[in-house]
C-alpha cells in the first residue's frame, strides 16, 4: 500500500478506503486532520438516527458509524446504548429521520431489531432501517423486513455489512434520484428470501446423538469457584494479533501483499505502545473467575447438584436437533464455568476519546480491550483443559448471548455460582447484558463429541 497522499475532506478519505487503498485508522486520522466532511455543504446531507438496541452495552459499532456519518455530511442523532424501541421511533418521528441504524453484537438484541420494524410498521411510518453488527448476517437482515402476516416493511431493510455499506445505503436513500430505486430493490431482496424460505419441520434426535457414547468423567482440582491470578503479558502472548490487526483495528481492506509492511511499520508499534500505556496506566485489568460444579442432564437442562439451580438450553428444530444438555450424563457429571473481564475503565476511556474527537485512539483502545477480554477467555478455557486433564482438541467452550446458549438471562444463575461480583466485579445490566462491557461468561463442555451449532 503506498503512502497516503494529503487528504482534503471526509469523503475522499471514505472513498479511497472503500478502494482498499486506506486502512481504517488512516480514515479516522483523516477525519481528525480536516475536520468535518460536509462543511463543504451549508446543510446535512439528511438526517438519520443511531442507536443500539436492549442487550447490548456495546459502544464501539455506534461509535464508528456515528463518526463516519458525522464527518460525511450528516446530522446523526446518537441516541445511545440499550434504548428502547419506543423511544427510538419517537426520535426518528419527531426528527424525520431519512434513516434509522441499528447495531447488535449479541444474538439477544438483534431479535429486538424485527420487533422495531414492526413496531414502526404498526406506526403507520415508513423510515427506512439500516441493521448491522456481528450478531447479525445478510440473510437475517433481509428476514427482519418481513411482517407477521408475510408483508414486507415498505420503506425497506438493508443490511449493512460495515459502516461505509451503511453510508451507502444512507448516500442512495438521501438522494432523491435513488432513494425509491434503492428501496424497491432491497424489498424484492427481501421478497425474494420469503419466498425461498424452506419450510422445515421437526425432525426426532438423531441416532448419533442418541447413541453418545459414554467417557470417563473427568475430576477436577477442586469444587467451587476461585478467582485465578493472571499476568497480562502472559495473556497477551497468546492474543491473536491477526484478529486484532484486521478486524478490530479495521486493516480488513488491504491487501494481502500490503499488509505485513502495515503490520510493521504501523500495527505492532502502535501494540507495544498500547499495552505498556495499559500497563503503566491500569486501563485493562485481567480478571478472571472459574469453577467445577457437579450436575446431571434433565431433558433439555442441566441441574447442578449442589445448588438450586438448572439452566435450560434450547434444541434445535431442524437438522440434529442438537443441545447443549446432550453433552452431559443423566446421572452425575460435571461443568466447568467461568467469567472474565477486563474491568471497567476501557469503556469510559472509549467514551472519552470520542468525545474529545481522538478517533484512531478510540478505536485502537477498544480494539485492544475486545482482543484481551477474548484471550483472558481463552487462557481461563486452557485453564480448564488442563485441570480436568482434557486434549487441546477436547473441551468447547460456549459463550452466553450466542449461537447454542443464546440466552443471557440464564447469566443470572451463573453469576452467582461463581461469585462472580464479589470476585471481578462482574454484574448485570436490567437487560442481562455484562457490566464491564469486555467481558464474556462461558460454560465449557468436556464432552469429546461437543461441536459448535446454531439454535435459530
């Protein structure tokens, strides 16, 4: 990637990203430098309303697409995170929105994003709704814009796959020359998806789950939980720097011939600083909390034997029709638990770089606080291997607000059982989201057929 030439607006610097010829941070810095983009036009470009739904306290999604928006021309109208929907579609109503997005990282607020739109729907509104976020792919977009009674929302869904896709689709939907186009063509999408949809119906517990075979339960060390003594270095040996460098400092769209000089001369000096300024400053913390529990399947739950308490996971309705109950005995057996969480400064410094406008900072800090909460749960997940004497190979660890335990309600039950405030700090919101935002909570099955499924 060659040097970056002078960049004289926002959206000059957007669109030479969108080329692959700019990383993230270089845009960031861009809108740093010339300020914002639309001061070459006397009014915004049009209006849209940002907000992440209940669920979900995490601020960078928002954060980015607020800073992209803004600096491209737009009045952007930040409501926040884990607003209510009411009070989104009043903002949206009472501003004439072009627009609202929404984003979501956990499977429980993006089921919030279908109740929105029909919400707007019952509304008698048409304000067309941008969706995006890791919790959420093309397919589910185009399913959120279909109604209860198989109608698809008028003003249209689109999915947005990044926060330039969102600008996008914003930048066709404020043009009047494009918007009814861009609409028409994103409902026949939808259209479409509604009308391919298989119809499935369910199917009996397959014969290799009924035939499970039966393994030795392993013996923990101890019983209960205990809070584990961890050094940041050591977790950051083990932090997956590509992850890091391509999807949360946003290196994504260079190419691979570009990349391990960006890496060099950009991407790991910038680490090294990070994390002695984390060091030195104590932004990041390692915290982690785990323990073994003795418990039984019951149907569609575990019940832990010691304790008044059972988690109930939900079955798939097709295929397998897999669970996460089926990887237990129906007599004794045991669980591993565990918590972490990088404490809470990074989301307040997050939130204070973009108030003072350092963009590239606030998305390398938030960058780095994902990456160490993800490898502080890997290193409890080792942890947890070793003591129960598993194979590298054996030992799937679940994370709740995803895929087979989707549920993060059930965080209520298990923060408890690991002592999980007294011992890091962790609590939950009224919504059952994790205070501090980068954290995660995981039960880790040692059952050696244990695979990763998805429970829609």
């Amino acid at each position: 990637m060659p040097p970056t030439p002078k960049i004289s607006t926002a959206r000059e610097a957007i669109a030479r990203h969108v080329r692959g010829e700019m990383i993230l941070p270089d845009v960031l810095r861009a809108f740093e430098e010339v300020g914002r983009g639309g001061a070459e036009v006397k009014e915004p470009r049009g209006t849209v309303v940002v907000a992440t739904l209940p669920g979900d306290v995490h601020h960078i999604g928002t954060a980015l697409l607020y800073t992209v928006l803004d600096s491209a021309g737009y009045a952007v109208h930040d409501l926040g995170m884990q607003v209510p929907i009411q009070t989104i579609i009043e903002a949206a109503a009472r501003l004439n929105a072009d627009a609202i997005a929404l984003s979501a990282l956990l499977v429980t607020s993006s089921r919030q994003m279908p109740v929105c739109i029909q919400a707007l729907d019952q509304r008698g509104l048409q304000i067309p709704v941008l969706v995006g976020g890791a919790a959420i792919n093309r397919a589910f977009g185009r399913r959120s814009g279909v109604l209860p009674d198989g109608r698809v929302y008028a003003a249209g869904v689109f999915y947005c796959r990044d926060v330039f896709e969102g600008l996008a689709a914003l930048d066709a939907l404020t043009d009047p020359a494009q918007r009814q186009n861009a609409i028409d063509e994103v409902r026949a999408e939808i259209a479409a998806e509604r009308d391919q949809a298989p119809q499935s119906s369910p199917r009996p517990r397959s014969a290799a789950m009924q035939a499970r075979r039966a393994v030795e339960v392993p013996v923990p060390p101890y019983w209960g939980a205990r809070r584990r003594q961890v050094d940041l270095h050591e977790v950051w040996q083990s932090l997956d720097r590509n992850t890091l460098f391509r999807f949360h400092w946003g290196g994504y769209r260079a190419s691979d011939a570009d990349f391990p000089e960006i890496v060099r001369r950009q991407f790991e000096p910038w680490f090294d600083r990070l994390t002695q300024d984390a060091l030195r400053e104590g932004w990041l913390e390692a915290r982690v909390v785990g323990g073994y529990f003795a418990c039984r399947a019951e149907g569609d739950a575990l019940h832990f034997l010691d304790a008044d308490v059972r988690l109930d996971f939900p079955r798939q309705s097709d295929g397998e029709r897999l669970c996460l109950a089926d990887y237990f005995n129906n007599t004794r057996d045991v669980v591993a638990l565990q918590a972490v969480t990088v404490g809470p400064r990074p989301g307040e410094y997050i939130q204070q770089l973009q108030r003072d406008g350092q963009y590239v900072k606030m998305l390398l800090v938030n960058g780095l606080a994902s990456a160490t909460a993800e490898a502080l749960a890997d290193y409890g997940h080792q942890l947890a291997r070793r003591d129960l004497g598993l194979s590298p190979e054996r030992g799937l660890r679940y994370s709740w607000g995803y895929a087979a335990c989707p549920d993060l309600a059930d965080q209520r039950k298990v923060l408890p059982l690991l002592d999980a405030e007294a011992g890091i700090g962790l609590t939950l919101t009224e919504s059952d989201t994790l205070s501090p935002e980068h954290s995660t909570v995981a039960i880790v099955v040692h059952h050696p057929d244990a695979t990763y499924f998805a429970v829609r």
